[in-house]
C-alpha cells in the first residue's frame, strides 16, 4: 500500500467528548482548506494527487469520478464507504457478497455526531479498474468533499468546494435529507453557477450526470424508494409552469442547463440505532433492512460497466494524466482574483455582476462618443453621428457580452435592455448637444471672422486714401483668405464634410477670442456687452450637455 506523507490519521486526535472515528490511513487529502488563514486560502497537494494518479497502473485509463457533496453532518462520508466496500469486493470477484453484516465500516474517514468531520476534497488512495461495455478497462476514482454550511466555512469556502467537485466529477451526488426544498435547489444553482463561470461560460452543458440523493425519506406512499420514485420526485419539483415566479422558472431553467443528466434516488432512514448510538461503527447489523436493500439497489447500478459514466470534458475522454492537469487548472482559477466572490444568494451576486457589466458599457459608449462628438468637437451631420452612434452602441454592448456575469444568458437580458435604454437616453443627450452647437458655439466663428472682414476692410480703404497701396494690398489679401476660410466653415457645418479643417478654424477662432476679444469686452461698450452675454449662453449650454448624461444615469441607478 502506497506510503502517503499526509494521512486523516496524521490529522486528527482523538476527544473522547465525541463518537469514535471509523478511519484508515487510505484516503488522501488533495484540497485543504485553512480555517486559520483570514483568506480561508485553498491549497492543492499536487504531490499526492500525482501519486494516486500518475501510477503506471492509472495514468492513461481513462477515468470515472464520483463524487459527493452536500451539507455538513449528512453522512456523505459514511455512503461513501459503501461504494469502497462494492469497488473492494468488485475486484475481489465478490460484489455478491459486499455487504457483510458484520463488518465496520471502513474507508473514509466518519463517525457521528453534530461536529465537521472532512476539511477540503479526498479522494482514495487510488483508482479502482472495472470493465466497461466494450470491455475496455476505466479507472474509477471516489471523492469526498467538506459539508457545506457549517460554522467554520464561508459562503466561498462552500461554493469553491461543491463547485470544484462538481467539475472534476463525472458523477456528482448532491446528498440531501428527508425532502427536495427550495433552498436545496438555490444553493445548487449558486454553486454551479460558480464552477460554470470558472469554465468560461461554455455554451454546452458544463457538468455531466447528477445524482440527488434524498436520504431519509418519510413519503414512501407517495414515491417509492429508489431511482423510479426518486424521477416523479425531481420532475415534481423541477417542473416550469406559467404560474411560477420567473425567479423560480429561472432557477430551474438553470440547474437543467447546467448537466447532461440529472436523476435522483430516494433511500430510506438507516434506523435509530445509527442515529443515536454513539458507538455504532457500521455494521449492517444495526442497519435496517430498508436502507441496505437501497444501497444493493443504487450502488452496483452507478458502478455498473454498462452505466459508468467517463470523465468528458468537451467531447473528449478524459484519462487520469489528464485528470491531474485539470485539477491544477481549476484550482489556479478559484485560487485567482477573476471569479467575482460569491454571496448568500446567487441573485444578488449576479445582479451585482451585471449591473457593474452595464456600468462599465455604458462608461465605454459616453467616452468614445465624447471623443467623436464632445462638448469641443465641431458640428456632425446627423446622419454620421447616427452611425458613430451605432458603432459605440454595438461595441458597449459587445463589452457587456463579454464581461464575465453570474446568472447565465437568460438572467442577462434585463441587464442587456437596461444598458441599451441608457444608450439611447445617453445619445438623445448627445444629439442635442451637436445640434445645440449650430446655435451658440457656432455663431461664434462667423462673428468674429465677419469682424475681422470688416476691420480689414476698413484699414484696407484707409490705406489706399492714404497713398499706401503696398499695404492696402496686404489687407486685400488677408480680406481673401478670410472669406475663403468663413466659406470652408460654413460649407463644414452645413455639410458634416471637411470636419477637420473647420476644427482647426474654430479653435483659432477660439484662441483670438478668448485671448484678445473676451478679455477686453467690458471695453467696448455695447458690442461687449453683447461678447459677455454670448459667453454666459455657451457656458449654459456646456453645462447643460456635461450634466445630461450623469442626470440620466443617476436616475437609472436609482
């Protein structure tokens, strides 16, 4: 037997203020999860994971994961043990004869009572090799995961743990207790929805088969123990009606979208004698009946060679080599700062997410608009200015797609409409603002170039009654260049074309107002006057446009 450096033996001391513990040094702790470390910080033990799955006898069979999860204190560890002790017997020729009366149970480490018993992921010490339908050999590995929800784990402890199991499993039972509620269902839906968004969001299904274990049933006559009871049941509670609350149709529309199979099996109460004995170790002796006949019914059919389900990941069979690569992968993701962190609902995650999706588009779309058509920008024809806006429109909506969102597709929509209505409001905004150019900003040109005309007109006939022809040819020359360049402007701004050179144009013009006619309007009587007023008119309008587009906002995000 391999010689691990980290056992669950190693790891525990005994209290007598609890049960005995059942355990062997055979299961081995891949992922631990440190309670100490404010950041609750996750760690793979890569060297143990290599060595149960890089052995020559493993590493390219391809390979089956089953894998349990749930809440704390539900006895995931002790089923667990009875898929080792088939797989055991199974490779002995004597899967008749599994469940001896009156063996303990072994394996994994579990005992009773209220107290977490698993910290991380473990898996066994090593795979097992069963025959599939076509005869080829699979390795069969069995994984136990930390119970979710008890006090010493965080939100993201839980779903980093479910969700990371969820996608090395090719079988993922969720073990559940006495019924199939609402609240089940919602942490499912959080916790693959975690996992999912660590895949990239891909378009398939992302997970394979899921098993929801109901253990403890109490309404045998109403669905009978086993897996045909256990589908009414599912079917029952993962039923779309048009009555529904879209919350809940979303949610279901979800867990369905999230795994290529799902089932669920209905088992029995183990008996009193397990739930309160504090000495009980296992034995089928102090077992009911009911419960051991469940076990024969479900086990032998999940191991089954004709119902093995292979580790597939993107069409592709996954091996134990590879299997170890992956792990790694998946763990570097959750180990990271891009998967947003999860919280008590995934509603309000994924709110959350979204909305920070349609801020930082609709940022996206005002900056580029502002580059094209802002408070300094010359005039654009409406037309060019509706297709600017498209183009800005198209990438802030491609910005929002591709941000990475809880909730999938569906969840996005609202978001995706809410991000278009602040567009348009945001563009209405911008079309006044261009067109409110043609009637404060845009005077200012053509006044003062008409006034430069005029003064060098007047200085032109000056010269000539003065005999200074050289220099009233001068004057005669600059009245000609003016003419030409209020003729490009006029024809920019009423065209749309040659945008450029009328913005070279009105930022002279701008220069020669703001350092030579504004500054000395107070001294020209009522022509200054006039100056002033159309100053305070323009900063009005800028005010206006700057305020627009954040007024609409803020109503939004209200």
């Amino acid at each position: 037997m391999v010689d691990f450096p980290e056992r669950i033996s190693d790891l525990r001391t005994e209290d007598e203020s609890h049960p005995p513990r059942i355990q062997v040094s055979e299961a081995v702790r891949i992922v631990e999860v440190s309670d100490e470390d404010p950041e609750h910080a996750f760690t793979l033990n890569e060297a143990a994971l290599e060595k149960v799955l890089l052995d020559r006898k493993y590493a390219d069979k391809k390979v089956a994961v089953i894998g349990v999860a749930g809440a704390y204190r539900k006895g995931k560890s002790f089923l667990l043990n009875f898929f080792l002790r088939y797989l055991q017997a199974l490779e002995q020729n004597k899967d008749h004869e599994w469940l001896q009366p009156d063996a303990p149970l072994k394996g994994f480490s579990w005992r009773g009572g209220s107290e977490r018993e698993t910290n991380g992921i473990l898996i066994w010490e090593r795979p097992f090799l069963i025959r599939d339908q076509n005869g080829e050999e699979i390795a069969v590995l069995l994984m136990d995961t930390q119970g979710a929800f008890d006090s010493q784990s965080t939100v993201k402890d839980c779903a980093t743990i479910f969700a990371l199991s969820t996608m090395i499993s090719s079988i993922q039972i969720y073990n559940l207790t006495q019924n199939i509620q609402e609240d089940d269902l919602q942490h499912l839906q959080l916790f693959t929805e975690y996992g999912r968004l660590a895949l990239e969001g891909s378009t398939t299904k992302p997970f394979q088969s899921l098993i929801f274990l109901v253990r403890d049933w109490s309404f045998p006559y109403e669905a009978e123990y086993g897996f045909q009871g256990g589908q009414r049941t599912l079917d029952k509670r993962l039923q779309l009606s048009d009555k529904q609350h879209p919350e809940l149709q979303q949610l279901r529309k979800h867990i369905r979208s999230c795994f290529d199979k799902i089932e669920c099996f209905l088992m029995p109460h183990p008996g009193l004698k397990v739930a309160t004995n504090p000495n009980f170790d296992g034995k089928l002796t102090d077992i009911q009946l009911e419960f051991q006949q469940a076990l024969q019914a479900m086990i032998p059919r999940l191991l089954d060679g004709a119902h093995l389900v292979i580790k597939d990941i993107a069409g592709h069979k996954v091996t134990c080599r590879e299997l170890v690569e992956y792990f790694k992968a998946y763990m570097k993701i959750f180990q990271g700062q891009e998967l947003p962190e999860p919280k008590s609902m995934l509603i309000a995650t994924a709110e959350a997410n979204n909305l920070a999706a349609v801020s930082s588009a609709r940022a996206l779309y005002i900056k580029n608009m502002e580059e094209i058509c802002g408070g300094e920008k010359p005039y654009m024809q409406t037309a060019e200015l509706a297709n600017e806006h498209e183009r800005c429109r198209s990438e802030a909506i491609r910005e929002f797609r591709n941000a990475k969102k809880m909730g999938g597709a569906d969840f996005s929509i609202t978001f995706l409409e809410r991000l278009e209505t602040d567009i348009n409001e945001s563009y209405e905004s911008f079309k006044k603002s261009n067109e409110g150019k043609n009637l404060f900003k845009s005077m200012r040109t053509p006044a003062v170039l008409i006034a430069i005309m005029i003064a060098d007109y007047v200085l032109q006939e000056f010269c000539q009654l003065l005999g200074m022809n050289s220099i009233a040819g001068i004057f005669s020359s600059v009245f000609l260049v003016i003419v030409c360049t209020l003729s490009v402007w006029a024809y920019s701004r009423y065209s749309g074309n040659l945008r450029e050179p009328a913005g070279y144009i009105d930022d002279s013009v701008n220069w020669v107002w703001k350092e030579f006619i504004s500054p000395n309007a107070h001294h020209m009587g009522a022509l200054g006057g006039a100056v002033q007023l159309g100053d305070q008119l323009q900063n009005a309008a800028a005010s206006a446009r700057r305020a627009a587009p954040s007024a609409s906002r803020e109503r939004k995000d209200r």
